[in-house]
C-alpha cells in the first residue's frame, strides 16, 4: 500500500493506491479530501459496551478462510453464475453484461434439470 498527502492552503488530500495481485486484479485507487476547521469541537468520550459480533468464536479466535476457498452463499441466493459474484476488474465494465448473458445461458439448462 501506498499513501500520497498532499496539503493545499486548508485542504489535504489523500491518495491510497493498495496493489495486491492475490486478492485484486489490478490496483485498488482511494481518494479522499480534508478541510482544516478552526472551529472544530470534539464531543467528550462517551461510554460504549463491548460486543461480540461473532459469538461462535471462542476467545482470541479470528474468522478466516485459506486461499481458494469458495463462498457460493450469495451467487445461490441470487440466482448468478459464481463467477460473476467474485467481482474484479472486468465485471465493473459494461462488456461484461455480454459474458453475464452467456452464463446465464450455459447455468439455466443445468438448474432446470435439477428441479426435474
């Protein structure tokens, strides 16, 4: 990961460039920009109640899953090819709607024969 600052008069700008060719199939790009306010006012902390999100997990255990694994819970639910559920560079182009249709095509055959 990279981070790019740049400061203008009362504005910062922020860029984070994350390369990462194991997860992500080109570079993930974020920017962001801060305005200074002089008048800013931090409210006093107030109290919070710790919670387990996952209470499954036993204590100091992390969820996690090896490389390769496959989660094909939202492509069933959704009723899409599981390739088009794993996201990447090329799903986010409107060419990609061609490659959706054919397979669509090529999953619909299967699934009616299943309800058979």
């Amino acid at each position: 990961m990279t981070e790019y600052y740049w400061r203008h008069g009362d504005l910062l700008s922020l860029a984070i460039v994350v390369e990462d060719p194991i997860y992500l199939t080109e570079p993930l790009v974020r920017t962001a920009t801060f305005k200074r306010d002089p008048n800013l006012t931090i409210p006093a902390p107030t109290a919070f109640e710790i919670a387990e999100e996952l209470p499954s997990l036993e204590k100091g255990q992390v969820p996690a899953y090896p490389l390769g694994t496959k989660h094909p819970e939202y492509s069933e639910k959704h009723h899409l090819p599981f390739e088009a559920s794993q996201g990447g560079a090329q799903t986010m182009y409107p060419e990609y709607a061609k490659r959706l249709e054919q397979l669509m095509k090529n999953a619909a055959p299967s699934s009616s024969a299943a309800t058979k």
